[in-house]
C-alpha cells in the first residue's frame, strides 16, 4: 500500500509500503477513506533532523474495517469506525476515568509496527478499545458528514478538551488564542458548551471569519503587548474567565498569563514548545491555573458524536482543501505555507 | 503602642510607633490579643536589603474591637474578631466569588497608613468585609480556642486552600509537600475532606509526628529523586491524584510535578520563589494541571469556624512556642533556625 514517510524537516514522501496484517488478536486492520494533516506534524516537518530510514506520520483518521484479529468482540468487517489520535485499551484506571491519552496499554500510531494514519491501511492495536464505530447511517455514504466526523479524531476533541478542562460554561468568559483548526475547533466548543463571549486572537481573516461563524463574538488581530492591551479593553479591564491556549509557543503561552481574569483558567492544548513557563509569583497572587493537555479524544467522541451526526455542528468546516495521497507532501507545504487552514486526504 | 519593624535580613525589631485611630469611616481599630509569624515572614527575614525607614511586619492576629468608624454597621465595641491576612470589602466581584485575595478595594497589612500584624494593635480597613466576628462563646474566654482561631488567620486557610484547588475528596491520595506550619495544616484540611491516604513529604520527626496526628498515613523523608522514587513505590508507580505543594522553592515545584499522577493537580501555596518552572511537553502530555496560589482567607473562615470551635479540628497545635511582643526577633530566629515550628504572639 501507498502511505506517508517523514524523513526530515520538509522531506515528506508517499511511499510503497508493506500491507498491515493482523498480528495480535486483538488488532483490525482498518481500509482508511479519509485522514488529514495535523498542525502538530508540522512541527517535525519544520526542524525534524535528517534520518535515512525515515518514519510514518499521521494519527487521525476514519475508515472500513478489513480484517479483524479472533479477540475483537465489538467490531466487523465493514464497519466505518473513526480513530482517536493515541490507542488505548478503554478498560485501564485511566481509560475508565476518561484520560485514554495515559492508557497502560495504549501508545502512537506510526511507533513500533503499528501504522500511521497518513496511508492507505492501518494496523490497529487494540481495536475494541481504540476504534468507534459510526453508525450505519453514516456508513451509508452521506460524504458531506465524513470531513466533521474525521474531526472527532483530533482536531475538534482536542479544542473540546481545551474548553471542558477550562470549565467553560454559560457564565465564563473565554479567549482563544490562535486561529489555526485547533483555535476555530475551541471557539466551537466553547460555543457549545454555552459560553456567550468568545474573544478569538488571530490575525488571518479567513480563518477568523469562519472563528466567527463558529461563535466568536470578538476578533483580536493584535499581538504580544497589544493584544493583551486589546483584550483588557474589551473585559473591563479584568481578562477572561478561561483562556485556550491553541498555539503551543511560549510567546502565546505568556500571553494567556496576561489575559485571563484573576482565578480564572489558562486551558493548554497546543504541544508546548518550551520546557519552562512563567508560573511564578505572579501568577500565583492571581490564582491563576494552568490545566490542559493531550486531549483524550477517545473518551469525547461518543459525547460529540450525536452533535455531528444532527449537523448541530460542523467543525470539518476547518478542511480547507482535499487531496489524494499522492498529493500529500504538496499538502504539508500548504500547510506550513498557511496557505491551507487545515488538509483532508480523500482515499 | 509597640509593633514590629523590619529593616533588613536578620534585623527585625520591635518599637514604638503611633497608636491607631479611625481615618476612614469604614474604619475599626482592633486591639491584638493574638498574633503570629508566618512562614512567609522568613523570605524578607532572609533576603531583605537594608532599609533606613524599615517596615511593619505581620499580617496574621485577631484581638478585640476597640474603636468603629462611623459606617461600620456589622461589628461593635468589645467583640472578638479575626482578621485574614489581607483585607477586602467582601462586596466586589471578586470577593463575590470568593476570591477575597482580588478585592477591587483590598490590600495588605503594613501597606501605606494600614498597621501590620505585628504589634499591639492595627487600624483595619473595610472592617466590615475584613473582620469575621466570633462567638461570645469564644470571647468568654476559652484561651485554649484561641491558637486555632488564629490559624485561620491565614496557616490553615492556607492549607485548606491547597486541599480545595487541589480537588481533594475521600477518592484523591494526596501528596503533601513541606513539613512546615502549612504542609501540617494542609494534611490537616485534606483529613478533613474526606482523603484516606495522605502522604507527607518531610525530614523532621518531631514536625512529621504532628503531621501523622493531622492525618497523614505515610511519611517519605527523603527529598528530590529519592523522594520521587519513595512516593512511586508508595503509589504502584503512578504518584498521588493531587500533591499539595507548601514550600514555594523551585526543587519543591518540580518533585510535585514529578510525584502527581497523569491527570492530576498540584496545587501550590508555597510563595514560589522562582519566575519560571517547569511546564513543558513533559507536563503537557500527562495532563498535569496546576493550580492554587494566594489563599482567599476571608472566604474560608466562616465555613471552618464552626470545625474549630467544635473542637473537631485543632490547627492551632502548630504552635509550639508563645511570645511577647518583646521576644519578636527571637521568635524569627527560632522560627528561621527550625527551632521553632510557628510562634505565636500573645499580648
């Protein structure tokens, strides 16, 4: 089968590899339809070191399954099942306490002998656990639904996770710093879960158009001191109750500090790219919190699956181009290039 | 009448200065009968550079009203009363929430014209937001209340504070960081909501036999990677759900972010005496969340109250040596050589 190989900072090719097979009982082997381009691969694809071997990328994918090991009791063949970003086994203590992203068995796609999700097939570890499987109304074929559903994967979980951990409600104020699909996804949820007053930071107005659609009721294209300045104006002076934190550089991480209303929420869910943060003295006569993570998006999507499927909401609205496999290694460019919000492969 | 002043590391002294009166018609004077030094009063007592005009010292007492303004409508003439360790209006939107340690119209002891704790009696501002009355009871003169009255002054509202933020119920094992007044106060608030296993990081028996009584089940004297090491034994190799840290050094910050389990809280009430730690990629990808800072004392005394003057809670046991006024500097250096666990002051 043909799938994707990262070999170094702006080396992505589209190789031959071999076919996924089962090997332990509890695998599926899984005929993808559609998968897409993480912002979070193009962290490699910017300062990944050269390597001959190369390695597999791409963790968020939907398909059918193929073939399915003799201990995969909930699944069949012909299934349309989507994949969580990470797989886990949903029975460890922490499966069942909803933080799938720490499960004892679980692991990445793309390590050991387990497929990425760039390709045309992926070899998947414990299928029960890992894969949910889509109704068959779905599976019927209505394509229009597909680019949301691919969503669940990553992309819209993970600017859930950043609302859900931040606690936002009703009655809380939110920033969102970023207009990447991450950023858009957050203004979404928060949305969804009821907040009223969204402040999107992001200066790309096409991106932070469709962040209004999705429910910013403020757009703040200023950064740095600026941007802060921006934000006081906006809430009194005070910031807002929650930030979500969608970028991932210490520049936006610091920003979020200066942002959020004393006792309130810095939600992370961009992947830091610093080692050390500014939560010292100051931070702490403002009970500031910093929460967030690696979103366990395999505990959020049977909650966002029934939203997706009444077209309540539309967060593959944030696929901005779809391209065959082939056209893969052009996509990361357009990416990297923000020429593309965000990249669909269509198989 | 006589308070303590500051002038510089080592060099604490108690002298006379003005008697206080009623300035603001929100105003009461408050004649101290306890007070006591803080933890928090050995970092100027450490660092502090020489200074000519000195400072007031002390942010923790409770006495007796001695004086009102005229607008003080919720306290009269003779009552006991205790005072957080900053205060506030009780009315703005912060103190709302409960976040007393925001107040619009809020401050510290020993700012400006405002007394310190210190000393033999302090003009209070926004008495009637600041000072929470006590019991009749309680002024009867029961002696033997009064230690643990004052804890809540600030040393077990502190330590309650770190069990809140950090979640703390009889489901969260708990990690307490420091064998100081706070650390014991903060096993003492975790017992008290419900946590069964409470594991207390300290190296001083006579401190860590206190914090047994309090409620902790394990104590791990040692520190840094050993001590990490301990607490993963002690936990199946996870850490604790939430990890109270009550030292404020960097080290401190970083073996709690070492010893909480993925998904968990540290929550900080240790005045940290760094700018930056660390809460990078390592952080991130365990869902780690941090949280606590200043404690909002006035929000808390009156849900404790009734715990203290039931008996059923005793903190003022960390007191362990009382002094006049006139031994205040040797009380810091007791306190500073770890002679002395918390010295009270009596008048």
């Amino acid at each position: 089968m043909q799938a994707t190989v990262i070999y170094g900072a702006g080396d992505v090719r589209v190789e031959r590899v071999p076919d996924p097979e089962i090997i332990e009982p509890t695998d599926a082997v899984v005929r993808v339809v559609r998968s897409c381009i993480c912002g979070s691969d193009l962290w490699p694809y910017a300062d990944m070191k050269p390597s001959e071997q190369g390695r597999r990328i791409g963790h968020e994918f939907l398909g059918v399954v193929e073939d399915i090991g003799s201990e995969v009791s909930g699944l069949s063949r012909g299934d349309l099942v989507v994949a969580p970003f990470v797989f886990s086994d949903n029975t460890c203590e922490f499966c069942v306490e909803g933080l799938h992203t720490s499960c004892l068995h679980g692991g990445d796609w793309g390590s050991d002998q387990v497929d990425a999700g760039q390709g045309e097939a992926v070899r998947v570890p414990q299928a029960d656990g890992t894969l949910v499987k889509l109704p068959s109304s779905a599976a019927a074929g209505d394509a229009a639904l597909l680019p949301s559903l691919l969503t669940l994967s990553d992309v819209f979980s993970t600017g859930h996770h950043a609302a859900v951990k931040a606690g936002v409600n009703e009655r809380t104020t939110v920033t969102v710093i970023g207009d990447g699909a991450v950023g858009l996804c957050a203004v979404l949820a928060a949305r969804r879960l009821g907040a009223e007053r969204i402040i999107l930071m992001g200066r790309h107005t096409a991106r932070t158009d469709l962040g209004r659609e999705f429910g910013a009721t403020d757009v703040v294209a200023e950064r740095g001191k600026e941007g802060t300045e921006k934000i006081r104006e906006l809430t009194g002076g005070r910031g807002t109750h929650t930030v979500l934190e969608c970028v991932g550089t210490l520049p936006a991480f610091e920003t979020a500090m200066r942002v959020v209303r004393a006792g309130g929420v810095v939600s992370r869910v961009g992947v830091p790219q610093y080692k050390d943060g500014p939560i010292g003295g100051l931070q702490f006569g403002r009970n500031v919190t910093v929460t967030g993570g690696v979103a366990p998006a395999r505990h959020y999507i049977p909650q966002l699956l029934p939203d997706v499927l009444d077209g309540r909401i539309e967060p593959g609205r944030v696929f901005d181009r779809t391209i065959g496999i082939g056209e893969v290694p052009d996509g990361y460019r357009a990416m990297a290039d923000r020429e593309a919000l965000k990249v669909q492969i269509a198989f």
